[in-house]
C-alpha cells in the first residue's frame, strides 16, 4: 500500500522544512514540497501532517528484550519485552542483549526473540556475548557469530568497573573487541562492542588504557550507563573528548537520581557545554533491564524495571526543559546510533530509506504516529498492532 504525509515539518534530522513524505512497501519513496500521487486502482493512504513534527524512527540500542536481572534471586528476573512497549515508545529499531544473567538466559533464546519482534513488524538485531568473560557465544566465536547469524551485529554488553563484572583483564577485552571489530568487517556489520559500566571507581581507565596500548579504534567501544553517577560522568566527558563514544541510560527511579545519577536531558546538555561533538552522544533505555537496587556493602534492597519509553522522554525534556535545538537532540536517538551501528537504511528520512517514521504533536512532543518498515503501527496516540499474546 502507499502511504502519503503530507505537510509535515520534518526533521531528518536535520530540519528540511514542511514537506510531504511519500511511503511505497517499506521504503521512503520520495520527500518534497507537494507530493500528488495520480494513480488509479491502487489505494493512496493520505496522513495529515499538519501541526506535526516528523522524526526518524527512534534507535535503541541497549535494550534486555528477553528480560535481565535476577540480581536479587530468581523472582527478580524481569519479563520479556512486548512489542506494545516498543512501538508506544517509538521505537523501530531495537538491539537486544543479555545481562547480569548468562547462564538462565541464553543467546539462542535472545536470537529467537528477535526474530519474533521482526516478524510482528519491528527491525531488532543483538549483540552477541554475555556480561562474564568468557564471553558466551553462540558458535564458540564471536566471528561466528558476527558473520553467520544475520541478528547479530556486535558485542554485549561486557561488564567492567562493576561488583557484578567478572573481573576482566584488558587483555581480554582487547582481544573481544579486535574479534568483533573484524568479525564486523567481515559481515559488513559494525562489530562494535557494548560496555556495561558499573559504580567502581575505575570508570573507563580500561577502555583508556586499551585504546593507548591495542591497535583498536577508540570508536569500537560502546560504554553505556555513563550517567549513572557524577565520577563516571565527568570521566565521560574526557572520553568523548578524546574521540569516544558516550551512551547514556534514560530509565532511571527518584532513588537514582537523588543518589547521584545525571538525568539524561541534563547530562546531554552538560555534554555540550563541555565541548563534546553531539554524534559521540548517544541515548538507549535499557528497558526490561532490572535496575537493583543496593545497599552500601553491595547487598541487594529491591529491584525496578527498565522502560523503554523512557529513551524519548529524555530528549523532549532535553528540548523543553534544557533548550536543545530539536535537531541537536534528536539526533541521540537517530542518526548516531544508526552511524554507531551501521545501520545504514536507518536513522534518517531520505528516498530509499526503510520507512521507520515517528509523527509527534508539534507543541507538546507527544507521539502521535509510529511507521515501522512502511506500516502503520501507532495511529493517533492509539496502538494498532499488537504482539501475538497481547
Ligand atoms: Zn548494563
């Protein structure tokens, strides 16, 4: 079917004014100024742009799709993720990985689960790996993996400077992320490997040390929850300084943010005022990841849920409440991830993209519309397609 938005202002990110977006199958045919379409037979599906803002689909890249946690016994571990929850968060590409649980939960299951979601209409990938060295994999090799199993697009997430890590040597991570960087070469994929960054003191002194002393790119690494408190922060910004990129995780409790974790909108807002280039930044929500929580000694206290809603909610704040320019801050959900990932059909609106779209409400940013791979899922504020066992 052909789909016709018209008069929306769209931003590509970059903002390329109002204009009509044309959608043939699960591709954007065309984007100009005034679009007709004069074709008999064929049913022309027109949507109204009018008082709407036209975004890309949002990436998320660091998503526990098969549910995380455990960390305070085995009623603890979090639910898998619907697709319901996906497509009211706006997203249209998703990446799964396991977490602090490698064992209960497997890659196999992770693969299985991503092809479920893409078949209920959303595009998902994975990381191979696990948060333990060694890394599980699913053919006992991360190249394997990269090269043979379509999903598969990198690494993650590897856990260091956390209680809960498994103690890695830079060694060892040096040599996962030469196997993923040429694994991904391989396949044509990006390879790149997901850090998970705990509470420890040691913040990114590894990745530091390895980009210093391995021949690998600084860009190969991926280190999330660097807002999780102020120490990680702040050596954040000197990473991303020094060419790194930056991921930020935007589910998030009071509790956390009292404690010391920077709020995505600001610490985005930080970021830039502190000189680091915007396509170094990116948001993930790691939605369906438990975020324990514990004690001083590391014992465990309780647990909530990740939400994935939560990835765009941090950039409309960050454009209301911190006054990032919309095409800034839109860009942490969209073209830097898919730049990151190399998911070249994905992140933009131009001819011959996958038509991935988000239609929100021009004053209050409320997503109104969601296009996945050219369908309709999310029509006026109302979800029309649901996951099988919704
Ligand atoms: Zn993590």
């Amino acid at each position: 079917m052909i789909k016709l938005i018209k008069s929306a202002k769209v931003y590509s990110p970059t903002y390329e004014g109002i204009k009509d977006i044309l959608i043939c199958g699960d591709k954007i045919a065309s984007i100009e100024e005034h679009i007709d379409v004069n074709i008999t037979n064929v049913e022309v599906k027109i949507i109204d742009g009018k008082d709407k803002i036209v975004f890309p689909g949002f990436i998320d890249s660091h998503v526990h799709i098969l549910g995380g946690g455990g960390e305070g016994s085995f009623k603890t571990r979090t639910p898998e993720i619907q697709l319901s929850t996906i497509v009211r968060a706006g997203v249209t590409s998703i990446v799964g990985c396991l977490g602090t649980d490698g064992v209960a939960r497997s890659l196999k299951s992770l693969v299985a689960k991503a092809k479920a979601l893409k078949e209920e209409g959303v595009s998902c990938y994975v990381y191979t790996g696990s948060y333990d060295i060694p890394l599980r994999t699913i053919y006992g090799e991360i190249k394997e993996d990269l090269m043979l199993i379509e999903e598969i697009i990198g690494v993650g997430e590897v856990a260091i400077s956390d209680h809960r890590a498994s103690a890695p040597t830079k060694y060892e991570l040096a040599k996962i992320a030469a196997q993923a960087r040429v694994g991904g070469m391989l396949a044509g994929k990006s390879g790149i490997t997901n850090i998970h960054l705990g509470d420890s003191m040691n913040k990114l002194d590894m990745l530091f040390e390895i980009v210093k002393e391995f021949d690998i790119p600084i860009y190969q690494f991926l280190p999330t929850h660097i807002n999780r408190n102020e120490y990680l922060f702040n050596d954040g910004i000197r990473y991303a300084k020094e060419g790194g990129l930056v991921d930020f995780t935007t589910s998030t409790i009071p509790l956390f943010l009292e404690e010391g974790e920077v709020k995505c909108s600001k610490a985005l807002r930080i970021m830039l005022e502190n000189g680091v280039n915007v396509e170094n930044i990116t948001f993930s929500s790691d939605g369906q990841g438990s975020l324990p929580i514990f004690d001083s000694e590391g014992n465990y206290e309780g647990v909530k849920v990740g939400d994935s809603t939560s990835l765009f909610e941090e950039v409309k704040d960050a454009i209301l409440e911190e006054n990032i320019p919309i095409e800034t801050a839109i860009k942490v959900i969209t073209s830097n991830p898919a730049k990151n990932l190399k998911l070249h059909n994905k992140g933009g609106l131009e001819a011959g993209m996958d038509a991935d779209i988000v239609m929100v409400d021009k004053n209050t940013l409320e997503i109104d519309t969601v296009i996945a791979m050219g369908k309709i899922m999310m029509s006026n504020k109302e979800i029309l397609v649901k996951g099988l066992f919704e």
